[in-house]
C-alpha cells in the first residue's frame, strides 16, 4: 500500500525527510524501550543473562554479534500499530504489547517497567529530533560555504539596494551576502546549543515508581541518567512533561533557522525577475507551458518552507501553554505531528539552500545596467549630505525634481558655481558610496 504521504504536496520535504518518517519514529520509540532495559542491567538490577535474553527476543530470536543494537523495526507492522494506537491515544501502549509478547513470559515485566507512555513518546521525539537537527546544521554548513564561495567570487560587484520595493542606495553583493550569511550563521549557533534531554519520570513525573523498583531515589537517578546514556540523549534535570521547553525551544530554533533560509530565497526569486535578471539558479526551473522560462523553484520551494513554519511554531508554544495538569489531555497529542513537520520543513528548506547557494549565478552585467536606471540618483544621499550645505534645500531639490523628469544630473551638478572644488565625477559614481562592510572594513 502506498503511504499517506510521499511529499507530493509537499515537494520542499520530499527526499529529505526519511529521519522523520513514521518508519523512523517507531525506530525510535523501539530504541527507547532497549534503553530502559539496559538502563535497569547497567545499574546492576537486571542480571547479564537476563537482559542478554530479552535483547534477543526484541530482535525476534536471531542471534547476531551486537544484541545491544537490535533490529527490530522491520517486524513492526507500521500501519497496524497506528491503527492500534487510536485506543490509548498513543502508539507506546500497542508496541509495549507487542514487544512483550516476543520476550519470555517471566521477563515480561522488565519490558516498558516503571515507565509511562510519555517517557517512551518524548524521548523518541527527542531522539528523532537530534538526529534531525545534525543532518540540517550539515546542510547549513554547506549553505555557509556557498555563500563564501559567492562573496569572494563576486562580493566587490555592485548592486542596487532597495527599500519598500525602490531604488535607494548602491551596495556591494558582499553586503547582501552578509546579511544571508549572518542570519544562517545565528540559526546554526542556536541549534548547536540546544538540549535533547530523555524523559524518564514515571506516571505523573515524580519517578515514583523508579524509587520503588530500584530501592532509592540515587538509584532512580542513576537509571534516568543510564537510560539517557543508552538513548543518545542529554540527561534531564527533572521531568519535564508539562513543562515543555524542550520542545518549544527547539521549534523556536527551527522556525529561526527557516526564516533565515527564507529570507535568502525570497532575496534570489526577487533578483531572478526577468526585468531584474541579477541573479539565476543553476539548477531546475522548467514551465509547463512556457519553454522561455527559467523559474527559481529552489527559492520557492524554501519560501513555501517559511510561509508555513511560524504557524506550527505558534502552534507548539499553545500547546505548551495549556499543558494542564500532570499530563495534558490533547496539548501534549498536538505537539507530536506539528514538531514532525516542522523538522521535516526545516531539513529539506536547508538541504535545497544548500543547493541553491552552491549553484547560484551571479549578472553582474544586469546589475550594473541597473544602477543606471535611475540616471544617477542612486546616490542621491550623498550629493544631499554634500551639496545641502553649499546651495541649500530649495535649490537643491529642484535639481533633483529636474534629474527625475530627465535632465542629465551629471550637467546639472557641473553647473553649479558652488562645486568647481568638487570632483564631480567621484561624487556620483556608485562605487565611492557602499558604505562601511561588516567584517571587511569602511569603503
């Protein structure tokens, strides 16, 4: 049977969101399970022979080299699970049956002990999550490196910039790129400092039931932080299962991280319009219809990704609002398919950035034509900040009415007797008003 979702209404996503897949996040609710077994062997409640024994029955009873690592998802019947999962309203309780019935019936009770559905939940999700975000800081990484390749190519080309849509001031690329670059470089500082912490806290988060099996509360400690170990995650301080900054600041560092790439694309398709033409994508583009066009897909496709992040970002921070009680009735539920997506919308907005970033072309020719456009007023500012002074406002602005209606402005400045100690042609040429770069140092 064909799965629900392939991304063929979400061609941003497809092909890059095989770590967030359903296939996936059994993979990891299974991991989370293994890791409480072991936690309980580490701490030396759970004999050698008999964790040895339930290992192997998670794997369905073959014996290989590495029992610690057992495969066992593809005996999971993904679609019966789900099905099944409707009942409890979470999918841990018919994997917990599920695994249960593989072990031995007197090893039964170590499988899924002492836990809640919400400690196996959340620590899959942080599980999915971290290796999420390591395959999209990759990706940034390889954004950041184009975007170097691009300001040393062409980061002293001039170039229009616009405010409000209109021709304002000249700037160099390198600028522009600047700006990309310092957005992408602030969203892969916060991903790297966030926390993935397990969940191990038992019914209503107080780790009663841990206490009570392993004979103290130092001990309990101990298998949360083993557990934690086993699964790949950060110990927690405490549990956190309504107080939820784990996720929210994770969504938060995702939607930063596709803003950021969605302020890049929506530069590119801007400066790829056919009557701008500074900028082409190297890659794609094809019409349906139309043979001429060339169209910036990757930057759409990006654009498409941060149209529809804050939304699920907000919709995480709700749930984490009213995360009622000991266990939320719903909050909790939601957050599950919108921190999915939200990953799955950032790993592909920054695998297709980084493509983009790589293959992008550079007009300079269109650039300069449009630094003309204007017929010299790009640097109008400077020519107030010089010439206000010497021939005050009025006269002043009616120069710079008569250069708009289509006078020559550089015959207009010449005229002036208050310039012959001006060099005129420095005055208006773009490349003497970029302004001060940062990290490169004042023009």
């Amino acid at each position: 049977m064909t799965a629900f979702d392939e991304g063929l209404l979400s061609p941003v996503t497809a092909g890059h969101d095989d770590v967030v897949s359903d296939a996936a996040v059994a993979d990891a609710l299974v991991h989370a399970e293994q890791a409480l077994v072991t936690a309980y062997f580490e701490i030396g409640i759970l004999s050698k022979a008999d964790h040895a024994e339930i290992m192997l029955a998670f794997a369905g009873g073959a014996r290989g080299d590495a029992v610690a690592n057992v495969e066992t998802l593809s005996m999971i019947d993904l679609t019966a699970l789900a099905a099944a999962a409707v009942a409890g309203g979470n999918p841990v309780i018919p994997l917990v049956a599920e695994l249960k019935a593989r072990v031995p019936e007197p090893l039964r009770s170590w499988v899924h002990r002492g836990a809640t559905s919400q400690d196996i939940v959340d620590t899959a999700l942080m599980i999915v999550a971290l290796s999420a975000v390591r395959r999209v800081r990759d990706s940034l990484a390889g954004v950041l490196a184009g975007l170097a390749i691009l300001a040393t190519q062409h980061g002293s080309d001039l170039v229009v910039a616009r405010t409000l849509t209109q021709h304002a001031l000249p700037m160099t690329l390198r600028t522009r790129i600047e700006a990309w670059r310092r957005g992408v470089d602030r969203a892969v500082t916060r991903l790297a400092t966030l926390e993935f912490p397990a969940q191990l806290a038992g019914a209503v988060g107080t780790s009663a039931s841990f206490a009570t099996i392993t004979g103290s509360a130092d001990r309990a400690r101990a298998l949360v932080q083993g557990f934690s170990g086993q699964a790949g995650l950060d110990g927690p301080d405490g549990s956190w299962q309504v107080t939820r900054w784990p996720i929210t600041e994770l969504g938060d560092a995702l939607v930063q991280t596709i803003d950021a790439l969605g302020k890049l694309a929506t530069d590119v398709t801007t400066l790829t319009r056919t009557e701008i033409g500074e900028l082409s994508e190297g890659t794609g583009g094809a019409s349906s219809a139309m043979p001429q066009k060339q169209n910036p897909v990757e930057s759409t496709l990006i654009r498409s990704a941060a149209l529809r992040a804050p939304q699920l970002g907000a919709t995480l921070h709700l749930a984490a609002a009213l995360a009622v009680d000991e266990r939320p009735d719903g909050a909790w539920h939601a957050e599950w398919p919108t921190l999915r997506e939200l990953l799955r919308l950032a790993l592909g907005a920054s695998a297709h950035a980084a493509s983009l970033t790589a293959n992008l072309r550079v007009h300079p020719a269109a650039a300069i034509r449009n630094l003309a456009i204007t017929g010299g007023l790009i640097v109008s500012e400077r020519l107030a900040i010089t010439l206000v002074p010497l021939i005050g406002h009025e006269r002043f602005d009616a120069l710079i009415a008569a250069a708009a209606g289509g006078a020559e402005l550089d015959a207009l400045v010449r005229e002036l007797p208050e310039v012959t100690d001006l060099v005129v042609d420095a005055l208006l040429d773009p490349a003497g008003y970029t302004g001060v770069e940062s990290g490169v140092g004042e023009r």
